[in-house]
C-alpha cells in the first residue's frame, strides 16, 4: 500500500512539473499573434522558448511513461478513453516543435504565417485540451467496469470540462506573459508586461469559479473535509495567486514568474489530493474507478521503477536548473543574429 501511495505522489508530481515548465511555453505561444507586432518581436518569442521548450515537455513522457510502467490499467482505459483529445493534443505538439524549426527557412511572409498560425494553434489546442482532460478526470469518465468508454471527444466537451479547458489556459498565460517579461526587452517587454497585470484578474474569478464549480461537479472536496490539514494546499495555491498579482505591482518579474509556478503545481496538486486513491475515477459506478490500489503493477515492478526514479529524477531536474541558468539573460536583437538562433 505504501509503495502505491508513493508512486501515486510520483505521478503527481511529474504532471504538475510538466504544467509548470511546459505551461509558460504554452502561454507564450498563445500571445505569439497578439504581442508579436513584427517579425522581430516573434523571433525574441521563440527564441526565448528555443533552449527550454524540448526539454520542459521530458515530463509529459516521464508523467507517461510512469503511468505505463506504475498503473498500465490505469494507461490502457485512459489512453482509450480519451483517444481523441489525446491524439489532437500529440498532433498539436508536434505542428509546435515543427513550426519552431520551420517558419525561419524560407524568407517569405506567407511562410512565415503559415507557421505563425501553427504556433498558435500548437500551444492553444494542448493547452484547452490538457484543461479539458483533467477537468473530466476529477469529474469522473464513463467508462464501465470492462474499461469501455461510454462517450465521444464532445462529451467530454461539458460545461465543467470547458471551465477546466478556460482555467488551464488563463494560468498558461500569466505564466507566459510573465516568462516574457522576464525574457524580452523594449516595446515587446512593455506588452508583456501590462498583458500580465490585465490577465491576472480574470484568472482570480476564473479560478474561484472553477473551485465553487468543483465542490458541486465533483467529489474531489471530500478528502480535504475528511482531513482538514489538507486544505493547506488549497491556502498556498490562493497565497501564491496573490503573491503574482504582488510581485507584479513591485515590478518583480521572476518572483512573480515563481509565484506562478507554485500557483500552477497547486493547482495540479489540489485535483491530485482530491483524488486520492483514485488516478481515474468512472462516473458510472464508483466500483469500475481506477486506484492506485487496484491498477499498479507488482510490488517488485514498482521497487525497481522507484531505484530508477530516485536515481535519474534528480539528474534531469539539475540538468534543467543548469539549462535555465546557462540562458538566463534576456533575448536581445543581437542574439537574434547568431547562427543557431530560430
């Protein structure tokens, strides 16, 4: 029981890491059109993005692979469930990671917003879509106790789902508006940072509407009122919410940007706790759901992954803390002129 607690923390964390780094990236491919007013500001976009992006998205193959290799019960019913949205999303990344490579090769404007688009679209549709999926997860999916999926994509189009699809994409864009104001400089950085000040209060009533939308759409609320202690979480999560719109004010940037970041893994976080034990409840029968405890792999499966986890999760987050030092200054015109620069 311990070792499947553990790794339903693992599993967690890795998703919420994956939110935290991937969603600036999201964020910023979101206000590509609106704050790139010349083809300059777009290349300081991207290259602000160009070290980082591939590297934030190892944890959405880590958060993969661990359901896979910890919960395969769990990977099969999910992966078939949501097939839909899933392949729009793994079609999505890779419009992104292409349109990064591509839009620089041929100087010609129609090309060039070709590959704007796709930059938008890329970072938009996982964005909503990653919303959308985890709103329908704390929900609850129809699946039966064969693992059979009772629905289409547009049932998971509810009014709950699209309220998660709205929040996930307002914290990718204080994320990414902040990671620009961070990265960028001049008329560019004067964009970003009024962006960031004007999306922060639409966040705040999205965010308590998702919450009241929570308590009446989904069970998760019921482990915090059985443990009280728990809504701690909840408490850091609104704390580092206001500590964004703080840190703003005072001009901050990476402080607010970290606040972001403690914003967006608390709120992961909120949904994780709420679940527990569950990694993938049904909606039809509270029997047919999926735990931690009825869809792990054996005990030595998950001895052995935990060796691998404590040995090689510390070396990719120091080999991206060093990443993110490495390219910490500002993306300026001249960077624009190196020859690996997008």
């Amino acid at each position: 029981m311990e070792l499947q607690s553990i790794w339903f923390f693992i599993w967690g964390l890795l998703w919420a890491l994956f939110f935290m780094t991937d969603g600036f990236d999201f964020g910023v491919g979101i206000l590509y059109p609106f704050l790139g007013k010349s083809d300059t500001d777009k290349r300081v976009m991207i290259n602000a993005l160009g070290p980082v992006w591939d590297g934030n998205e190892v944890w959405l193959i880590t958060a993969g692979g661990v359901t896979f290799a910890a919960f395969p019960l769990v990977y099969a019913v999910m992966f078939s469930s949501l097939y839909s949205a899933l392949m729009l999303i793994l079609f999505a990344l890779i419009l992104r990671g292409v349109s990064f490579e591509f839009r620089g090769k041929v100087n010609n404007p129609t090309w060039k917003k070709v590959w704007d688009t796709c930059i938008f679209i890329g970072s938009f549709g996982p964005a909503f879509l990653f919303g959308v999926a985890f709103a329908n997860i704390f929900k609850g999916i129809p699946f039966d106790g064969n693992g059979i999926y009772h629905g289409t994509l547009f049932t998971l189009l509810n009014p709950y789902g699209l309220l998660g699809g709205v929040f996930f994409v307002l914290l990718f864009l204080q994320h990414g508006a902040l990671w620009l104001c961070i990265k960028s400089e001049g008329d560019l950085y004067e964009r970003a940072s009024a962006t960031a000040g004007k999306i922060w209060p639409v966040l705040l009533v999205v965010a308590v509407i998702f919450l009241g939308a929570t308590k009446f759409a989904t069970p998760l609320y019921d482990n915090y009122i059985a443990h009280p202690a728990l809504f701690i979480v909840i408490l850091i999560t609104v704390a580092a919410l206001v500590g964004v719109k703080f840190f703003i004010a005072k001009g901050a940037w990476f402080s607010a940007w970290f606040s972001s970041a403690l914003t967006t893994m608390g709120a992961i976080f909120f949904g994780i706790i709420g679940l527990y034990p569950n990694l993938f409840p049904s909606s039809i029968d509270k029997a047919y759901s999926l735990s931690a405890f009825n869809a792990s792999s054996s005990p030595l499966t998950l001895k052995i992954m935990l060796v691998v986890v404590i040995l090689f999760i510390p070396v990719i987050i120091g080999y991206q803390i060093w990443t993110y030092n490495l390219f910490k200054g500002k993306v300026t015109k001249e960077d624009l002129d190196l020859d690996d620069a997008y």
